[in-house]
C-alpha cells in the first residue's frame, strides 16, 4: 500500500463490483492510505530477510564472509566449516521490543522467534567440515488499518500479511592449504499471505446492512536455493624470533540471482462478503483464519468474484556479493569488516505496490571480540569473550522517494564451560557454549510521513560442543 490518501466513496449501498474495485486498488497500490497508520515495512515483497548471523557474528556487526571459528558455524560463508574442530549443535533465538513512531504518535512493538537451528561437525579435522540446519530465511508480518471519509462516507480498509519462508540447509567446507571452499544447498518452504479486507462505516462500526470484500494472495514457496563461499587464511610470524602471529583471513561469499522453482504457486481470490460477520471477529484471530472459517460454515453469506487456483509463481531473488576481512592474534583478540551487496532492483514477481520501489540494498558491519586471558587459572570474568561492533545499511525498499535505512550498535559476550575430549591425554578444553548479544538500532525515516522504528534485541545462542564420532579409549 502506498502512503498517499485514498480517493474512494465507499457507501452501504456500493455494488459487489465496485467493492471488489476498492480493495483491489487499494493492495495493489493504485491509490495511498494515510500516513498516520502504523504499516511495518515486511508487507512488501517477500517480507523482511533473515540476518543469517548465529550469535557470536551478529555481536560483532555481522563479520560473516571473513568469519571462522573452530567452535561452530557460520552460515554466511560455509568455506568456514572447514576449521570446525567439534561436534557443535547451536541453537539461537530472540526478542525483540521498542517503538514505532509516526508524525502522528507512536506504538510500542515487541517481537520473540527462532533464528537458526544446526548442527555442525568435523568430516576430517582441519580439512573438511559439514553442517546442516533450519534457517528462516523471510517474515511477512504486519497489519495496518486505514480510514476513509470522502463526502462523509466513512469505510475501512485492513491490510494484514503474515507468514514465513524457512531455508532448510546441507553445507560443505573444504581447505587445502591456506585456501577454503564451501558451499551451501538449501531447500526453500513456507507461505507468505496479503490479505485486505474493505467495509462501509456506521457511527464507526461496521454497517451491517452494507457489503465488503475480501482479497487474498497466497504465495506457497517449494524451491532449491544454494550460495557459495570461499577464504584465504594466512599466518604471519611477527616479534623477537618471530614469537608471535596474526592471523589474516580475507573472504568472499554470495550467490546468483535465481527464480523460484516450478513448484511454487500463487492462489488469489476476491469475494464481497456480508458485514454483519466483520465485527465479530476476535483481535487475536487473523482475517485469513476468520474468514476462512465464516466461509466453511455460511457460504451463502460470500458472492465469488474471482478465483484462481496454483498459479504459476513468477517470481526472481536477484543475487548478491559479500566480502569482508579479518585479523586476530591467536583466540585473544579478533576485529573485521563485512560488507554485502544485493540487487534488489532486479526484483519482480510478488508483493510490488505502485508507490514501492525495489531498490539495490548494502550493507557494511565493523567489529570485534576480546579474551582477557588464556591462563587456565583465570578468573571467570577474564575468560569471557567481550564483543562489540555495529552496522549500518541501505534496505531494499524506497518509498516516496525515501530511502529506508538501517543502523545497529551491537555489545555481546561469550560464556566458556569446560570439556574433556577423552583422547590419549584426556584433554580438557574450553568451549563457548553461551553466547549473549544485546543489539539497539533503528529502521526508516519520519521524512515523508513514513515510519521509523527503535528497536532493542537480545539474542541468545547456545553451541553444545562434544568430539563426537570417534573412538574412544579406556585405560
């Protein structure tokens, strides 16, 4: 939907047509709503993309092509897995809170899900690693509602989309000497869903002798999807007898752009529909799951105006490129660049509004990680691993001539427990099994009468690590 006023008449005594000429104006952007409603950016296209940072990356800004750690996955550059030296199964989720604001005032918003689930392990110690996973990989949450009052003919008009695309993923890394290679193949599932529903107004209720329509778009995503990733890793030899080292690590990921496979398809339809069902809906139900039940059970009360079935999903996800850098000295300290660049002006195919233009979207993160001390008598607060970064980037998305941007300071820590290997020497060894990070940032503009977001999260991963898959010997 665009951020213009709507231009509609809308009356209890509108025909079934033009009803259905209202609501599919108004999704597909022909004419604007006001600008006070609170709309999240995810209606558009195929919704907000997923970070693909586990914990310990995001802490840091996002180090994702450069980034590589023996103690578990980075999904961003699966060259990395190579160095995986553990059995590691990690778990990351979040929370999300803050407040959206508009000329008009403001709301508070608040949020909680899953952000990765893998398990990553060693094929041959420091020569290839696998992993394998469920990434979500889009949201399309949002609602908003606009009023009309044209000639003094109040109506309403709800826009709520909601659904999930998840990436569930086979990864490969390989090194020979200093170089790395990996690659990742993923299998893409979900639905995405808009729907807009349009009614006459009676002392600011619905006017039950009146009509309203119903449009709905269902995406259903079944498609193969992979991105490659490659590092060069070298050590240099500094200091008195070349004692000490630092570690380079340069990287390079990204993928072509693709079109979503054959077997995803689009279902829309369009019905006008009986008011006095609208009010009573539930606040915690969606229309989707409310109409679909009023339809089930009073079928009489919906007249069909269009229906089409398994249509085919033309839709294209451009490509895009990541490179970035590393340096670190031995596990004490580590700091980097990332930057990512996709083109999203080649986008087409779902979720377009007149007013809407799919722009290309970077974005760039600094940051590092600290460990106070390697002795193994230090206290605990010296073994924590201290992380901080930021980032800031352009999104896809430009409205009304309004770049929506990005930016996020990030603070994060890692939490040691010991383990022992069972080995020949019965080796104890420290891992990070408890990753915290704390993010705040913001997201649009009040320029033009849009939306802009201040958000706070916290994000906590957990890495079990264990040498599993291996002999063990008992004295």
């Amino acid at each position: 939907m665009d951020f213009r006023k709507l231009r509609f008449i809308m009356h209890n005594t509108k025909t079934h047509l033009q009803w259905c000429f209202i609501i599919i104006f108004s999704c597909f952007g022909a004419n604007g709503v006001l600008a006070d409603e609170s709309t999240p950016y995810a209606q558009y296209g195929i919704g907000t993309l997923n970070e693909n940072d586990y914990v310990p990356s995001s802490s840091m800004g996002g180090l994702g092509a450069a980034y590589r750690s023996p103690d578990g996955f980075n999904f961003n550059n699966p060259a990395s897995l190579s160095t995986v030296m553990l059995t590691s199964f990690e778990a990351g989720g979040y929370g999300k809170f803050g407040k959206r604001k508009t000329d008009f005032g403001s709301a508070k918003i608040g949020s909680a899900g899953l952000q990765y689930l893998s398990m990553s392990f060693p094929v041959i110690k420091n020569r290839w690693g696998m992993a394998a996973g469920l990434i979500p990989y889009t949201t399309k949450d949002s609602y908003s509602s606009d009023s009309v009052d044209v000639n003094g003919h109040k109506g309403l008009i709800q826009n709520e989309n909601n659904g999930n695309l998840y990436n569930f993923f086979w990864s490969n890394g390989v090194s020979y000497k200093e170089y790395s290679l990996g690659l990742n193949v993923g299998y893409l599932f979900g639905n995405l869903s808009n729907n807009n529903i349009a009614y006459a107004l009676k002392q600011d209720f619905p006017d039950l002798a009146g009509y309203g329509s119903w449009y709905n778009s269902t995406l259903i995503v079944k498609s193969f999807t992979f991105n490659l990733g490659a590092q060069y890793h070298k050590a240099f030899h500094y200091g008195k007898d070349n004692h000490k080292q630092i570690k380079l690590t340069v990287g390079l990921a990204g993928a072509p752009g693709y079109n979503l496979g054959k077997r995803s398809t689009m279902d829309e339809s369009v019905f006008a529909i009986d008011s006095k069902f609208i009010g009573t809906k539930s606040e915690s139900e969606s229309w989707k799951d409310f109409l679909s039940d009023i339809y089930t059970s009073y079928p009489e009360s919906f007249d069909t105006l269009s229906v089409s079935k398994n249509q085919s999903a033309q839709i294209h996800v451009p490509g895009y490129i990541q490179a970035g850098f590393t340096l670190a000295d031995s596990a004490r300290w580590l700091v980097g660049m990332d930057y990512r660049y996709q083109s999203w002006s080649k986008y087409s195919g779902y979720g377009n509004h007149g007013d809407i233009i799919f722009q290309n979207s970077w974005r760039m993160g600094l940051g590092g990680e600290f460990l106070p001390s390697l002795a193994a008598g230090a206290k605990f607060f010296s073994k924590l691993k201290y992380r901080a970064g930021f980032h800031y980037a352009q999104t896809n998305l430009q409205i009304g001539n309004q770049s929506i941007n990005e930016f996020g300071i990030n603070l994060g820590f890692g939490i040691p427990i010991v383990i022992r290997l069972f080995d020949e020497m019965n080796t104890k060894m420290y891992v990070y099994a408890f990753n915290l990070s704390f993010e705040a940032g913001s997201r649009g503009t009040l320029n033009g009468q849009l939306i802009k977001e201040n958000y706070g999260k916290i994000k906590l991963g957990i890495n079990l690590n264990n040498a599993w898959f291996q002999k063990r010997k008992y004295y």
